[in-house]
C-alpha cells in the first residue's frame, strides 16, 4: 500500500482513533474489549472512516509507559479480528519495532510512530521489510527550539532521511508535525498557524490534534467536549492541503471536512 491508495488530492482523508487502552485521555477504557472495539470499528466506517488507526499505549503527558508484550498483547487481537470483518487500511500506533511487526504480520498496512523513527533504530527497517506506509511525527524530549517551524520541518526531514535510508519507499511515507508532542500550548498554536509549510515539504501531511490540551486550553473544555473544536482544525487542515487528519468523532469531521472541500473543489452532491 502506499500514497497511490489516497489518490485523490482534493480529499482529505479520515484516520480514526481506537485506542485499546485503559489511560488514554479521552477515551481510556471504553474500547479494551474486543466486541466494543469491533462495534466502535463498525461505527466509524459507517460514518466514512478511511483508516483505522489501534493505539495499545497511551501518549498523553505523564501516561504510564508499558512493555511490548503488553501492548501487542492489547493491540494484535484486535487487529486480527479487524481484518476479519473491514476491507479497510489498518494503522497501529506504536513506535515499538517489535510490535509494528506483529502488527504487520496480524495484518497491519500502516505504521503510525510518534518518534517519527528516532526511538528505535529497528522500526524504520521493519516497516521496510514490510513495504508497509509509515507515519513520521515529530517529536521532542524537550520544548526548545531556534526557530520553531524551521526547527521541526528539519527534524521531520531527519526522519524522512531514516525511513528512506532503510529502504522505505517515498510513497509510503506520511508526515506529521506532531501537535501536543514535545511543543507548549504557544508552540502547538503556532505550528498549527503553519501547516501549510509542512503541506509543502513534499510528502502527504496528516494533522493529529483531536481533543488534544491545545483545544481544551484555548477554551477551557474538557478533551470529550473538544470534537467541534477539532472539526474547526479538520476544516483548516484541509485549506493549508493537508492529506489526512487523526480524530476521535468521524461523522463529525466527515461533515465538516467534506462541506469545507465543496467550498474549495466544488466536490460532494449537489
């Protein structure tokens, strides 16, 4: 699978979020059952999903790293069963080689790592060995930057660099800057200012900031109470050209996504 599957550059498409764990920020604990998992799958196609992306461990600030075994154990059940029932591109968000490649041999297309390859030096390999899609994300153990665009753009080129140094093909390759990893809340606002920087860099970009402490901060709501918020983002998204957007509410971003594109392509019903 690569970029030629999302061939159409007047759509922005939708990745939609289950998380199989009990601390995620939003959601934690709703989907760790394989029947609700299964039910929230079938939801979000219904409502015009384009990718399902399983996450088996929590990023938000100050989760509770856990094992390997303990994610693939959460994550490649539901995976499996998933591609038993959807003829639908699978995303596993993890950035633990180990586990992208159980995921990839459970039936995996795509492999969503928040450290864009900078943590383990195996994964850009196993995505490779795979010929499988990646997702690079820029992110940072600290907050300081020189010059914040200029700064992620080239660390997300470091990651291109190591994708395509282990044999990823530049097709398969999506990147993200990384909204709510290693950035404050001034940080965040601004790279969101910017996307249309990263959207010209030359490689497909998806937007993550669904519920995420940018929203929550900007209006003083709780993560759950965040999905017109992020539809504001999706519909931004699409006018800086951004690829692909990761949210939580598909119907939601669906609408919003799609009346933003017939504003600016003339797409969609009449």
């Amino acid at each position: 699978m690569d970029i030629s599957n999302f061939g159409n550059k007047n759509k922005t498409y939708i990745m939609g979020i289950l998380n199989i764990t009990p601390d995620s920020f939003s959601d934690g604990g709703q989907y760790c059952d394989i029947d609700a998992s299964l039910r929230q799958a079938e939801k979000m196609v219904s409502e015009g999903v384009h990718i399902i992306d399983v996450g088996g461990e929590s990023t938000r600030p100050g989760f509770t790293p856990v094992d390997a075994e303990e994610e693939a154990a959460r994550v490649i059940p539901v995976i499996k069963e998933l591609r038993k029932y959807f003829n639908i591109p699978i995303s596993v968000d993890t950035y633990k080689s180990s586990v992208a490649r159980k995921a990839l041999e459970a039936g995996a297309d795509i492999v969503n790592d928040i450290w864009g390859f900078r943590q383990d030096p195996q994964m850009a390999h196993v995505v490779a060995e795979y010929g499988a899609m990646c997702v690079l994300t820029h992110n940072s153990d600290d907050t300081f930057y020189g010059d914040l665009v200029q700064d992620v753009a080239r660390e997300l080129g470091e990651s291109v660099r190591i994708a395509l140094g282990a044999g990823v093909r530049k097709e398969r390759i999506i990147i993200d800057p990384g909204i709510g990893f290693g950035k404050t809340y001034e940080q965040n606002m601004e790279v969101l200012r910017h996307l249309r920087d990263f959207a010209n860099m030359g490689y497909p970009l998806l937007v993550g900031a669904s519920r995420k402490s940018v929203i929550c901060k900007t209006l003083g709501i709780k993560p759950a109470e965040g999905d017109a918020a992020t539809a504001a983002i999706s519909v931004m998204s699409v006018q800086a050209g951004a690829r692909f957007v990761r949210v939580h509410n598909v119907r939601m971003n669906a609408d919003a996504i799609g009346m933003a594109e017939g504003i600016l392509y003339g797409t969609g019903e009449k």
